[in-house]
C-alpha cells in the first residue's frame, strides 16, 4: 500500500504496529518454478462456507481449505473493518489467487498444487505465537510442498 | 514473521508485503511489496492480466540465489473508467435522509432499502457464481430484524450456540455490507467502481451505513466488554468513524 495515500491518523497507526525482528535469516532454495508444489497461506481469515468463524481464541489458530475449493466455497470472518473487502467480494483471487496458480499449472509454469492450503486471522491474541506456524509447516512438508505463497491483507 | 517459523522448518516461503516499513523490520526471506491497498495483495479485481503479472513476480523470487529479497511491483493498480461513477440506487433510497430520523422511519427506510437491492443481489450471485454472504448464517430475510433489534436497546435471541451475541453481531453487520456491496456492483457498469468510492456510498448513502453508526454508538455504551470492543473497531472503519466524528 501507499502509506501516503492514507490519512495521518490511519498511517500513525498503522506505523504503530509492533513487527518482531530476527536474529537468525533463514533461506531454503529449491527446484526450479516447474517442479514446485506450492500452498497458499493467507491471513485473511477466510474458511469454508459450513466452518466455524475465526474468534480471537489464542487456542485455535487456522482453518484447512482443500485444494478442490470452489469460488463459493470461501467465506471470511476476519474481525478488522478497516481493509477493503470489495475487491474479494468480486474476485476471490483478489486474496486467494487459486483461479491463477491452476492457469499456471495447466501452463507448466509451476508444478502443481497442494492437497491443503491455510488460512488464519491476523487480529489475535498471540500474534507472534510460532507453535501453530510450525504445526502448520510440518503438515506442508506432509504435503511435499516446496514453494509456500504468503497472502496478508 | 509467519514466513522466518515456516523457513526455519525447512520450506522456501514467497510473500505480498502491503506494509513496506513493516516488511523491513521483519525482513522476510522473499517479499514482494505492492502499492495496493490493504486487502487486495493481488490487486484488483476481475482483472486475470494484471493479477497473473503480480503472481508471476511473486515466484520469480523463489528463483534467486540469496536473500533476504524486498523488490517493489512496479505498477499501482490500473485506474478503472468507472472511477467518477455515480452509484444508482433505487428512487427510494432517497427518502428523507435527515441524521434526526426517528428510529421507527429509520428501521423501515432500512428494511425498504435492503428490499429494492435484493433483484441485484440476486443478480450478482447469478452472474458470479458465488457470494460472501453467509458468514452468520443468518438468512438475508432476517438480517435486518437481527441488527436492528441491538439499535433500539434490546438483545435479539441468539440463532447459534458455538458464538456469542457479540461476534454474531459482528459477522451479521460483514454479511450486511457483502450483500450491499455485491449488488450494487452488478448494476449496469458498476462492475469495476473504486472501493473509496464505494465506501463513500455504503457511508455516506444509504440507510444501511447510516444504522451501523447507530449501532457503533450502542455498542461503545454496552456494559458487556466484547460489545465495546467490537463497536469500537470493528464494525465502522477507523477512517470513516475518523470522519463522521469530525
């Protein structure tokens, strides 16, 4: 986003936000794009239409969404009113662009999808929490993905 | 954050960055910082062109040697023909909008408003294939009934028992603004109009937007915390409570 576009009171607060720092750089390489499994994570607080919404409860972090999901399918109960939800109201690629990860693995851009992907609500109780995102990477690693799209709004 | 755990674990990881001054304090293995708003990390909508550019960009990170990586998109969203449009809305949405309006008259401006929209709600799930309403699991029928009864002081009954009054009000008030949303924008070229300009109509318009701020008053003066906290931040953007309170 352009910070500058926003008013002074919107980008003071949203400067404010504490970003955790490391100390540590992590960096795994990989196969080349064609042969890569990718997944989507995204913290748009999106869930299938039947799941429970997301509540800010430290205890339950993220919602599976299988890999055969449909447009109408996705729902989003993120707490926030403050980012713009009608582009996701018209295209659900907007936040979760499954319709162009399929259309590149049809053009053998990239290999191929996920089983699972994963979503989460950015607005929690325990933000910086690592447990459930390394709950989240061990079952990606189950799903012999390599290549991980991250997704915040 | 999310993307140093999930490396850490052994799994090359590729993000949007919305917030760039964020995205260099974290400092992420790969991230792509784009110039679109908050909520649209792929850019805008209905746009496959555009939206194939910023994923294709997003890869080509997994691609280099080392890191940490923080490249620009280079492009804003393209500007949409149908910026300046002036919403339509159905001749009774212009009823007598005066901020004084008794509650009775308010309710049932409401209650009109969301009937005349409804051809075009359908319309829009047609043509789409798909809505975001739904989240409640509250029928669109009942919506109104359901946010309106918090407006005059009183606690309708609760439809669900996995979730509280509170967030039940909450995700109600996200299915009311989806089905505003998606179907004034299946109306004749409304398809691409800009999210300020629809927040400006959604606001400053209808009866829709003029009852959540009601509703953000009741909630503030809840003696129940989750209602406070809820009316506080989460129903009226910050920018538009910023605004009206102005």
């Amino acid at each position: 986003m352009r910070l500058e576009k926003v008013s002074e009171a919107e980008r003071k607060m949203l400067l404010s936000f504490k970003c955790p720092s490391f100390e540590t750089q992590p960096w795994v390489s990989g196969p080349p794009l064609n042969q890569r499994r990718v997944a989507i994570i995204t913290t748009a607080g999106l869930h299938g239409r039947q799941d429970r919404p997301f509540q800010m409860d430290p205890d339950d972090f993220y919602r599976v969404i299988p890999g055969d999901v449909q447009a109408n399918g996705l729902v989003m109960s993120h707490l926030a009113a403050s980012f713009d939800r009608t582009g996701f109201y018209r295209d659900w690629n907007v936040v979760f662009p499954l319709d162009r990860l399929r259309e590149l693995v049809s053009e053998g851009v990239i290999g191929s999808l996920a089983d699972f992907h994963y979503s989460y609500n950015s607005v929690r109780a325990q933000p910086n929490a690592p447990e459930p995102i390394r709950e989240i990477a061990s079952l990606l690693k189950k799903d012999s993905v390599n290549a991980v799209l991250l997704f915040p709004v | 954050m999310l993307s140093h755990f999930i490396e850490e674990e052994g799994l090359p990881t590729t993000g949007i960055s919305l917030i760039r001054p964020h995205t260099e304090v974290i400092k992420p293995p790969r991230a792509l910082w784009v110039a679109f708003e908050l909520g649209r990390p792929m850019g805008p909508p209905n746009n496959a062109a555009f939206q194939k550019r910023v994923m294709m960009s997003l890869l080509r990170l997994l691609e280099a040697p080392s890191g940490p990586l923080l490249e620009d998109f280079p492009d804003d969203e393209p500007e949409s023909s149908d910026e300046l449009t002036v919403l339509a809305c159905p001749e009774n949405f212009y009823q007598a909008a005066t901020e004084t309006m008794e509650t009775d008259l308010l309710e049932s401006a409401f209650r009109q408003e969301i009937n005349a929209l409804r051809p075009w709600y359908d319309m829009a799930v047609a043509k789409r294939k798909r809505t975001t309403v739904g989240v409640s699991g509250i029928d669109i029928e009942a919506l109104w009934h359901f946010i309106y009864t918090f407006v005059v002081g009183k606690e309708p009954e609760n439809p669900r028992k996995d979730l509280s009054l509170a967030y039940m009000l909450k995700f109600a008030v996200e299915d009311l603004k989806s089905y505003y949303i998606e179907g004034i924008t299946a109306e004749p070229s409304q398809e691409g109009v800009s999210s300020q300009v629809l927040q400006d109509w959604f606001w400053d318009e209808t009866k829709a937007g003029q009852v959540l701020l009601e509703l953000k008053k009741v909630c503030e003066a809840s003696p129940d915390k989750m209602m406070n906290m809820i009316g506080g931040h989460f129903i009226v953007p910050g920018e538009v409570a910023r605004r009206k309170v102005e």
